[in-house]
C-alpha cells in the first residue's frame, strides 16, 4: 500500500538563517534572499497633450470661421451652417486656453499607465515611437477597440529605444501614420 506522506506537518527549515550562518559575505546574501527578480518598469512624467503657446494660424483660422458663420447666415440665410461655425470658432478659442496637465506615464509587464488610465496589453495592438532628431519623442498606442483613436504620448527625456525594449515583448511594432486631424491641430497650434 503506499504512503501517504502529510506535509503539513513537515518541519520547514529556515533557509536564511543557514545561509546567514554559512557566508559571512554581505554580497551573496541579498541575491539569494531576495528570489523574486525586479520587474522591469519605465516612468516618466510628461504633459497630456502637446501645447504649443506659438499660434500661428490659429487667430487666422478663428477669424476665418467666424466670418464664414457671419457670411452665412446674412448672405445666404443658412442658419444651421452658421451657428455650426460660430459655434466652432468658440470651441477653438475654448480649448486653446487649456493647459496640459502633467501626468505620470508608466510602462510595466501588465500594460501602459497614462495618469490614472491603464491599458492593458490584452486590450492594445499594436505601438510606434515616433522619433524626429530635434523635433518631437512621441509613443503611439493602437487600441483594439475601432472606435478608439491612437493614445499618443509624449517621452521627452527618455531614451525612445529603452521604451521600445519592453513594449516589443508585448505589443507587435507596427508604424503609425499621423492623420490629417493631427497634421492640422499641430500647424494651427492646438
């Protein structure tokens, strides 16, 4: 018959004491008593969106839609197109007195964490780092979810290739193109 061995009641040993007793090395006992390794985690802190106090054509552009809206709505009587605009133009000087917040971004095995969103890998598709020498460090994040756009963040400051380093055991690197919505926000100044 065979036997059944309980080992609840097995006598534990205590490893760190031996150890202490047998090396009197400082060196060796941090690597053996610590047996989980560091997991590998990159923070930075940088601004939620990119602010640029030089707005160039963004008066042009205000200017512009509201005298269409005005335009509109005397000339041609479409009010539905001229509040449209009006209210564009008002929109557009809103958000160009908004400041960028500084958020901690933070990138681990279990995802991104951009201020207090997290995404997870499982969630994600797929990243770019959109690297131009002496202008713009940015990390594009691909969500699986259509109706997403990409996460775009800022990482002035850290090395781009450290950052690709972990997020490539995760996510597939696959190029992000900027889109016309991006190339016009970042020339008007938004």
């Amino acid at each position: 018959m065979a036997q059944v061995l309980d080992l609840r009641k097995k006598p534990k040993k205590n490893y760190e004491k031996d150890i202490l007793k047998k090396s009197s090395q400082s060196e060796v006992l941090p690597s053996v008593l610590s047996s989980k390794k560091p997991t590998p985690k990159i923070s930075w802190e940088a601004p939620s969106f990119y602010f640029n106090p030089q707005k160039k054509y963004f008066a042009l552009t205000v200017i512009a839609l509201a005298s269409g809206g005005g335009a509109m709505f005397f000339f041609r009587q479409d009010n539905l197109m001229a509040i449209f605009l009006i209210l564009s133009s008002l929109v557009l000087i809103l958000y160009s007195n908004k400041r960028p917040e500084i958020s901690k971004i933070t990138v681990n095995q279990t995802g991104v964490a951009i201020g207090n969103a997290l995404y997870y890998y499982k969630d994600l598709r797929s990243f770019w780092i959109h690297y131009n020498p002496g202008g713009m460090k940015e990390l594009s994040i691909e969500s699986k979810k259509w109706y997403m756009p990409y996460v775009r963040v800022s990482i002035e400051g850290k090395n781009p290739l450290i950052i690709r380093s972990l997020l490539v055991n995760f996510l597939a690197e696959k190029e992000h193109e900027n889109s016309l919505v991006d190339i016009i926000s970042r020339k008007i100044g938004l």
